[in-house]
C-alpha cells in the first residue's frame, strides 16, 4: 500500500462521512409521523460521531501530504421514514465494509495508530448499524 492510494482512499472515505452528516441532517428535518420527534433526535445524535469520523480524516489526509475532499458522496433520496432508515442502514453498513479494509490497508502501509483509530470507527459504524436495524425491527412497512 503506498501513501498516494491509502490517502485517495481515505478521502472516498471523508466523502462517505460528509454525506452521512448531510444525510443525518436532512432526514431529521423530513421525518414524519408520531414517532417524528424520536426518529429526528436519533438522526441529529449520529451527526456528532460523523463530524468526529470526518475531522480525524481530514486531519490524518493532511498529515500524509493529501488534500481533504470538499465533495460529500451524494445522498439518497427517501420520501418515507422507513426509506430514510434503510438508507442509514445501507450507509453504516457499508462505512463498516469501507473502515475494515482501510484499517487493513493501514496496517499494511506501517500505519498502527491509523489502524486503530480505524478500527475504532468500525466500531461506531457497527454500532450505528445495529440501533438502525433494532428501529426498523417492527417498523410497519
């Protein structure tokens, strides 16, 4: 792994979480429903981990001699509450897949402590994950 693909894919990864921030707001303002005040509070609460993941990466790019990206990953379209929560869904799962292998990646660049940091987002995403599945459990289609 050399530093000019580790640093192109972190900053794919920085547009996957400056679209998750986008995404998280959006859907909060379009909820719906008597569940709306509780389904727009567990989107603005993803927000904060977002901006976390989003800085760390920003940070880390610049310190390997990269420019962060600007340009959020586009965010999907949902007109329903269920819509809205299986597209979070998709997202968190696929940052998971993503922060997997760049922490695979990292370590193989010699990186540990990206490794780690890495690893712990696979965390926070899996997290994510989990509460979006536990919510659309019973969520009537």
């Amino acid at each position: 792994m050399d530093k000019e693909t580790l640093v192109k894919n972190l900053n794919t990864d920085l547009a996957g979480e400056l679209g998750a921030i986008i995404q998280y707001l959006t859907y909060a303002a379009k909820a719906t429903g008597p569940y709306r005040p509780q389904l727009a509070q567990f989107f603005l609460q993803e927000i904060a981990d977002e901006q976390r993941h989003a800085q760390f990466l920003a940070n880390k790019i610049v310190a390997l001699g990269g420019d962060p990206t600007t340009q959020p990953r586009p965010v999907p379209d949902a007109s329903s509450n269920r819509e809205m929560l299986e597209a979070v869904l998709a997202a968190e799962r696929q940052a998971t897949k993503d922060y997997t292998e760049r922490s695979r990646q990292a370590e193989e660049f010699g990186d540990k402590g990206l490794a780690v940091q890495l690893d712990d987002m696979v965390k926070d995403e899996s997290n994510h994950s989990e509460e979006s599945e536990r919510i659309l459990k019973d969520w009537p289609l």
